[in-house]
C-alpha cells in the first residue's frame, strides 16, 4: 500500500509535467526579494556592483500531526517516542539579511533572527524525517533573538571569464572571475556553502520535511540552532569548485554552547562539484565527505559498559544524558571519549525541461556513534521533482514531491533495541524498519513575495519502528520576503 503511494504520487508530478504550455523566460535570479531591484528601478542603487544591501524574510509554518496506532510508546520509561495522539506544531521565523563591502573583494554579513515554536512531543520520536526543517533543539513559545551569521569574505579573482553574480541575501551582486579564491570566517552554517541543490535545500519555498534541507545522516558540526563558527574555503576554476571548511562542535551533543577548542574537537568537510549542460539544460553534481572529532559515545561501548556493570545505566550517569527512566538499558554517557564519525554523500540536481528539475541525495556514514549535531540517522537518501506553475499560468507557484528514506547501522540498532535512547528517538525497544516520508506540497504566489504553502507528509516506521505508525501530518506555510 504504501508502495502504491510513492508511484501514484510520481505519476501525478510526471503528467502534470508533460502536459504542453507555454514556458516562461528563465530568471537570472530567484523570484521574490525585491527591494534592492526596486531601488535600482528608482535610480537609487547599482544592483550590479553593490556596495550593500538588506534583505529579509518572515516564515511562519503550522503542521497537524493525526492520532496513529503503536504497539508501545516509551516503553520502561525511555521517554522518547512520538506521541500517538493528535498533536499541533509550529514555528515563526523572521530574518534580516545585511552586507556591506569592506574594501575590493571584501565583505562584511550579518544576520540577526528571531524564532519562536512548538515541536511535536518535544522534538522526540522521529529520526531522519522530522517534519518542519526549521526547528531548533532549544527553542520554545517564547521568541528568542540571536546572531545567526556575522562573518567576514574576501575573494581573490585569477581569471577566466567574468561572471555577473546576482545580488540576494548573504550575497553583493556583482562581477567576478569564473576562476577564484574565496575565503569566509565566523559564524554561520555550514549549509549556507555546502550540499547546495536548487530543488531541495530552499525549504522556506520548497518542502517542509528536514530529510529535504540536506542529507539526513550528515551529522555536520553546529549549534542547537544549526550555526557555528569556523572557516570556509572555496576554490571556483570555471565549472568546477572545492571546498573545504573547518567549524567548531557543541561541547554536549545538540546543545547551544560551542567547544573553543578548534583543533581538539572539530567538524571538517570537502566538497568537489561540477556544474554541467545536458541537452542545454544545466545540472551539478557534487560529492562531499566530512570527519567529525568529537567527546561522543560509541554504541558498541555503551553496551559493553552496561553488560560489565548494570550499574552503568540510564538512570545514574551524572554527566550529561538524555533524561531517560529507563534503569535497565544502557546510556551513552558511560562511553562518551574521544572519538571520531565520517561519511561521504552524493547530491545530483538536474533540469529536465525549462521549469522542471529533479534531485537526489544519498550519504553514508559510519553509524558508529551518537547523532552530535543533526538528525538520528546513519545513512539516508532523498529523491524528488519541483514543477514551476507556468505550465498552468501561475509561473511563481511551485508544485513539488520528494521521497525519503533514513536507515541505522547495526550496532545503533542494537542499542536501541536494548532500551537505550540517543538525542531523539528510542522507543525502549524497536521492531527495525527503514524510516520514510512522502512529502508532497503546492506554493502559491499571493502576491509578488509573498507564498502560501500547502503540505502534507506521510511518515512510515517512525523512529525506524514498524510497532509504531503510519503517521500523516499536515502542513501550511506562509513566506514573505522584502
């Protein structure tokens, strides 16, 4: 049944796709964020070669999560399954995008955030498919402010052909050499320059799942909130970049404060990708490895500290755990050392016609130890298909359908079959499936920048579980930019 799902949805998106209309002329930047362009049209700024701009954003997402059957939920005490009845979930966001040019390829960003929300059973009880990417570990009804990014870029131009970069947030527009050094430092997400993709990775306009903002097993070093500081740099050379960054790791696993001990502890990644034309239509390929050194637990060594002693349980470890009642399973605290997580991912994006684009991602990771900064997922893969509304005359609107999958490894599957529980999931016991979502959505322009969003997402084996679920959960958007 669930199989039927999946290929009833793609045949949807594949006949509504080739269905003939008129194309409309493609941008040279993404629709929406006007208010420089407007300034430009008055005469009142160089859009082309800025020495500043402001942007902003506000986002604000509602889902409805509907009563599902399990077998169990938080079975002795582990206190971190989904909860079986229904549940209301949000989050509002509002940001403001500033740059300012230094000096020649000097460039200054700031970019201060508001958030306040509510997560589904306390963000517990989905692994790889949590359902709106813009939750945060620590966040709360309560708005809370913050710096998000506030980082320095200084780029090195060595030739080739000039390239007009449009002006956006976190970017001047301007002209630059296809071939160049780019440097960035402070604070940021790593996302903002890794595993781009243009059909799932801009979710404020595209899908609401977090298994679509980047690969799900990517444990990337960050904040509870998904920033850190660091440094980024990236060597352009015509069709081909390289990246390399080097960021800083929470001092406990997915909590807001940072370990200033960059050379101890650290997230590294690279990245090679090469953009390319088939059949005149553009596409990329990238491939990206990261290396974590981090204070986190191995699975295979929580179990053998509890079956040495069963003292060394979930309920009496003093140092930093995951609150779980549960005295007859192991916990990660008792093995948390120096240790060191890796993974290498796959991320393909390509144009098939003028206003349609496929993607898909895939990772592997080593599964070896304790999620640290992202979702609880070993290895993930994540495929889908944007249609922009020009085929019925509604050339900003956006249909969209994506398919993803999460899996562990053997030994966190263990753990968790013991009873143990990490940063989000662990029901006390586990009847091991792949966790999957469909998530399907329509964004309709209002008015010029402004979206309304509908979504809904069918989550199978949630927290890799099939004693728990199906689970359906319903979305609705509002974005705005200016």
């Amino acid at each position: 049944m669930f199989f039927l799902k999946i290929v009833g949805l793609f045949l949807l998106i594949f006949f509504t796709g080739v269905v003939h209309a008129e194309s409309a002329e493609p941008s040279s930047r993404e629709e929406g964020y006007d208010i420089m362009q407007w300034l430009a049209d008055k005469g009142l700024h160089d859009i082309n070669d800025e020495s500043w701009n402001a942007y902003g954003q506000m986002t604000f997402i509602n889902s409805w999560k509907s009563a599902f059957p399990a077998a169990y939920t938080n079975y002795n005490d582990s206190g971190n399954s989904l909860a079986t009845n229904q549940e209301r979930s949000f989050t509002g966001t509002a940001t403001l995008f500033l740059a300012a040019r230094a000096w020649h390829g000097g460039e200054f960003y700031f970019v201060p955030e508001v958030i306040s929300e509510r997560a589904l059973s306390g963000l517990k009880g989905l692994g790889s498919v949590i359902q709106n990417f813009e939750l945060q570990k620590s966040g709360g009804q309560e708005p809370s402010y913050y710096i998000s990014r506030g980082f320095y870029k200084q780029t090195w131009g060595f030739g080739g052909s000039k390239q007009t970069v449009a002006s956006d947030p976190m970017q001047l527009g301007v002209t630059e050499d296809s071939r160049r050094l780019v440097l960035r430092s402070g604070e940021f997400s790593i996302l903002d320059f890794f595993d781009k993709n243009s059909y799932s990775g801009d979710l404020r306009k595209q899908f609401n799942n977090m298994a679509f903002l980047t690969y799900a097993a990517y444990d990337f070093a960050a904040d509870a909130r998904g920033y850190s500081w660091g440094m980024v740099g990236e060597l352009d050379f015509d069709q081909w970049s390289f990246k390399f960054g080097h960021m800083l790791t929470p001092k406990n696993p997915n909590q807001l404060a940072l370990d200033v001990q960059p050379f101890k502890y650290f997230g590294q990644q690279i990245e090679i990708e090469h953009r390319h034309e088939i059949a005149g239509q553009p596409g990329a390929v990238r491939i990206l490895g990261y290396r974590n050194v981090e204070n986190m637990g191995k699975f295979s060594d929580a179990i053998a500290a509890f079956e040495a002693n069963p003292a060394h349980n979930a309920t009496t470890c003093t140092g930093f755990n995951y609150g779980s009642g549960n005295a007859s399973a192991p916990d990660l605290c008792w093995a948390r050392k120096t240790n060191v997580k890796m993974g290498a991912g796959l991320n393909l994006e390509q144009q098939v016609w003028d206003d349609i684009g496929l993607f898909f991602r895939g990772m592997y990771s080593d599964g070896q130890t304790e999620v640290y900064s992202y979702t609880s997922t070993d290895r993930s893969i994540s495929l889908g298909a944007l249609v922009k509304g020009t085929r019925w005359d509604r050339r900003k609107d956006t249909l969209g359908l994506g398919f993803a999958e999460g899996f562990l490894s053997s030994a966190h599957v263990q753990y968790l079959a013991l009873g143990g529980i990490d940063g989000f999931i662990g029901d006390g016991k586990i009847n091991y499936r792949p966790e999957q979502v469909v998530d399907i959505f329509y964004s309709f322009n209002v008015w010029n920048t402004v979206w309304l969003t509908a979504d809904y997402q069918f989550i199978n084996n949630p927290a890799y579980n099939a004693d728990r679920g199906p689970v359906d959960i319903y979305g609705a958007r509002i974005h705005v930019e200016f």
